[in-house]
C-alpha cells in the first residue's frame, strides 16, 4: 500500500517562516487554519478485510479522521514545539490569544473526536492531561478511580465523596 502524495505531514510546510508567522497574529491563525484544512484533506486510513458479500476477506482501506495536535501545527509552521513554548513566554497579548485560540480548536477537535468514538479515548485523555471527570475519583496519593454511575442519586453522593476526598 502506497501513501499518496502529499499526504504526509512531515513533508508539507506553510509559505511563510515560522518567526514570520508567530510576528503576525492574522499570519499566525491562517496558518492554523491551513493545518486545519490540511488535516481534514488528508485523512488517516487503516487497513480493514471486509466482512461480508462478494468482497468478503478483501482489504480495503478505511478513512480515519486526522486528529490536529499542537505538534503537528508547529511541524506546518517551521517550528519545534519547545520554540512555540518558549515563545508564548515572551509573546504580546495578541499573539497569545490567537495561540489560546488555536490550542482551544485542536482541543475540542479532540475531545469531540473522543466523545463520538472516533479518537481513542485513553490516547486522547492523556494527550489532554485530562484524568479526572465527573466520574473519577482522585484520593491524596494521586490514585485515580474511575467508576461508571447510571443511577442520578447514586451519581450525587460519588460528586460528595469525591468533595469530601479533595478537601
């Protein structure tokens, strides 16, 4: 199986450099946008036999939607991610709302993409840093309990419990 071209992320790169881009906040969200439409062009595809008919036990590939990540943004621009780490320490306000936003976007691409089942969840919640939610449980060692509750009064006294823990 073959790669098409182009579809490569490491290949690809903005027009502009990267220190351009992170001068110009309007530069800076195009080229977040570019990513973006770059990574909705060119999903991820995964190799699946199909099940049933004629075509049974033929590989075909399956499209998988690309997850954006802040590391492949940066890869798009011209820049490491440890430079747009550091940058954000020295970067005026405008700049640093357009990078909010862009991290905020690939955010809840992500989390949405984990919620509906596209993204693993496990992979998606520690790129996230993520752990706890509403139905885990940290105690003071930092030992995480996830505990699935369907009852609502049952789900009321673990948000107590979980008060009570953090306290």
């Amino acid at each position: 199986m073959t790669i098409p071209k182009g579809t490569q992320l490491w290949k690809i790169k903005s027009k502009y450099e990267a220190n351009v881009i992170l001068a110009s906040p309007q530069l800076l969200i195009e080229a977040a946008y570019e990513y973006f439409a770059w990574c909705d062009k060119h999903p991820l595809s995964k190799p699946e036999a199909v099940k049933s008919g004629q075509e049974c036990g033929r590989i075909i590939d399956v499209p998988l939607r690309r997850p954006y990540s802040l590391k492949g943004f940066c890869l798009y621009i011209g820049c490491s991610s440890c430079y747009l780490k550091e940058f954000k320490k020295k970067g005026d306000s405008n700049i640093l709302e357009i990078i909010a936003r862009i991290e905020d976007i690939i955010h809840t691409q992500l989390l949405e993409g984990a919620v509906s089942g596209i993204f693993n969840t496990s992979i998606v919640s520690r790129l996230l840093g993520e752990i706890e939610d509403e139905g885990s449980l940290t105690d003071r060692n930092n030992t995480v309990f996830h505990i699935e509750v369907i009852d609502p009064q049952a789900k009321e006294q673990l948000l107590l419990l979980k008060e009570r823990l953090s306290a």
